[in-house]
C-alpha cells in the first residue's frame, strides 16, 4: 500500500507536467493593443545597497525606447550602507526627467523598506503608467513598449518575464528554476486566475494602484508584489503575464546557497497568501521527491518509467516557455535542474521552519 500511495504521487506530478506542457503550447495568450498615443510613463527603482548592480541597470534604463517627453525615472535610495545615494543622486542630475525622491523614514520592524520605499515614489506620480523593475535588473529596450501595448484597464496589472543571467552552472540553475515557477504562474494566469506578480518586471496603472491602496496597504508583507497583485484581483481586476523577448528582463543570480535559501525562504512566505489549493499544488512537487524515493524501494521499474517521464514533460515545458522569449537551453541542464529541484525544494521547506530569521538587503524580518 505504501508503495502503490507513492506512485499513485509520481503518476499525479507526471500527468501535470504532461498537461502543463500541453496547455502551455496550445493555449499560449499574447496580448496586444492598437495604441494611438503613447501614455505617460513613470519608471520606480527602488534600491538598497546596490552600488555594484547600479551602473548596469541605469544604463539600461537610459537605453529604453521611449519618448523623452514622456518618461519619468524615479529613483530612492533605502537607507544604503554603500555608494547608491551617490551613485543615485550623480545620475538624477544629468537630465530632468530623472528625480532622485527623499526617503527619510526608515522602516519600523517587520515592515517591508522596498514597499515604503515605492509608496513614497508613486506619491509623486499624479497618472498614467507606473513601470518597476530593480537594481539588480537590466532591462530591454523595448520594455516600456511592450507594457503600453499589452496593457488594459481591465487587467490592472502587467507582468512581464523576468529570467536570472550568467552562465555558471549555479546561475543556471536557478535560471530554471525561475522558468519553470514562471511558466506555472503564465499558465494560470491565461486561465483567469492572478498568482503572483514581478516585482522587477511590471506595469499598474495609476488609478488601478489608487484603488487597492498602494503600497502602503502591503507594507506588512515581505513579498509585496504577490500582496498587490492579490489586492487588484480582489478588486475586480485581472492582472496579465507577457512572455516575449520585448519585455524580458535579466536579473542577477544569487551568488551563494545562504542567499538563495533566504530568497526562497521570503517567497515561500508570501506563497502562504494563496488560496490553499494553490498551497497544496506547490506542496505536491515537495512530497513527489519523498514518493519517488519510496516508489524506487517498493515498485522501482515503475517509478522509474514514470520519474523519466515527468523529466521529458517538465524539460519540454521549460523549452517551450524559454524558447517564447528566444531563450536556448542546453540539453544536460534539465539533468543537471531535476537534481538540483531535488536537493533545493527539501532544502527550502527545512530553512522555512528553521528558526533563522528572514534576512533580505540586510534587514532581518520575523
């Protein structure tokens, strides 16, 4: 019975990758609209001890294809304890639509220093379009195009595809990870149903953003994206996911375990504002490594036909998803990614409930 309650897990998590990778392929939305005029724009970065992400980043924000006229950059410094104000206040002052903002509050314990941060910055957009991204983010040169042209009253929200850079195998693999987690999320989100948003890669209309409070009524929760995004979904609207290459954006890898536990540690957080079915569904990928390793000992012929099917439909996935941006993966890496899933779902779930505080740009969050 243990055995047959194992593969009856390995068989599930293998037909949902079958039909992910189905749905994902035929079923695809893209979303584009005749634009008369182009809006007004403002580009929030909020930073925080990024004197050494800050010089690729404003470089590409100089590079976006955008009227001059109308795009506003919006800058804030978090309380650094490195070079950014200066970096950031060099920057604002050679063109005028480049406004360094005063963040002089500092965050009380437990409140989110990045949502603070972007509250005080959309204060000082009266309307139009306000476009995110981060520090640590290059993004394209059509990316505040690709947002006019996708974007509707209806939908509130949009996110673009945001993938991790570098080529060392570790950077890869989180690559992966990210396209994976990210194709989920499309998936869903082209079924009517908003999961999550980018903090690094979207798009809120003004008047959408006003209705649900801002920031400020997220400032409690250290994933504010998905907190937002949840709040427009409340309210009526139906926030969107964009995958092409005109609105990918590149985002650096963490560099070590410690950082990458931690990472995920704040967005395991945050996936405890799903509804629980959507709980349950990221615990299934959990469990299907513990049935895996009981299905192997009990009926190993079995779980093994299934375990390698459930590599080719998750790789196949993965590839359909990156290859919508014109994002080649190399073969062994879906090897390489179904070990490395292995060891870092385990790993997540024991850091999650160990009694480590959250840390994120230095600061230690409960």
């Amino acid at each position: 019975m243990v055995g047959q309650a194992a593969l009856f897990i390995v068989i599930l998590v293998t037909l949902m990758y079958a039909a992910l990778s189905l749905l994902l392929r035929f079923k695809f939305k893209e979303y584009s609209n005749v634009v008369e005029e182009m809006p007004f724009i403002s580009v929030l970065l909020p930073c925080r001890n990024e004197a050494d992400n800050l010089q690729d980043c404003l470089k590409a924000l100089e590079n976006i294809d955008y009227p001059s006229e109308k795009i506003t950059f919006l800058v804030a410094d978090d309380h650094s304890e490195d070079e950014t104000a200066e970096i950031l206040q060099n920057w604002t002052s050679k063109a005028e639509n480049r406004i360094l903002v005063p963040f002089k509050k500092r965050p009380e314990k437990g409140q989110n220093g990045k949502a603070l941060a972007l509250a005080v910055m959309a204060n000082r957009v009266i309307s139009g379009l306000l476009v995110f991204t981060d520090a640590d983010c290059i993004v394209p040169t059509s990316w505040c195009r690709s947002f006019v042209q996708a974007y509707s009253k209806d939908y509130g929200l949009v996110t673009g595809i945001t993938t991790v850079a570098g080529d060392r195998l570790f950077a890869r693999m989180q690559a992966l990870d990210w396209w994976l987690t990210l194709g989920k999320v499309k998936v869903v989100s082209d079924a009517g149903y908003s999961l999550t948003a980018m903090g690094n890669n979207m798009a809120m209309e003004k008047e959408a953003y006003l209705k649900v409070g801002g920031f400020n009524s997220v400032v409690q929760e250290v994933t504010e994206d998905l907190a937002i995004s949840k709040a427009l979904y409340n309210k009526g609207y139906r926030p969107i996911h964009v995958v092409n290459k005109a609105s990918l954006v590149k985002t650096k890898a963490e560099k070590t375990i410690k950082g990458l536990l931690h990472q995920r540690k704040r967005w395991m957080r945050g996936a405890f504002l799903l509804p629980l079915i959507w709980q349950v569904l990221l615990g299934l990928q959990v469990v299907f490594y513990i049935g895996l390793l009981i299905g192997i000992y009990y009926v190993p012929l079995w779980t093994i036909g299934f375990w390698l099917i459930k590599i080719f439909f998750q790789s196949i996935f993965i590839s359909t998803f990156s290859m919508k941006t014109g994002i080649k993966i190399r073969f062994l890496d879906f090897i390489y990614f179904e070990i490395y899933n292995w060891w870092v779902s385990w790993a997540t779930v024991i850091f999650y409930f160990c009694p480590v505080a959250l840390t994120w740009k230095n600061r230690s969050y409960l």
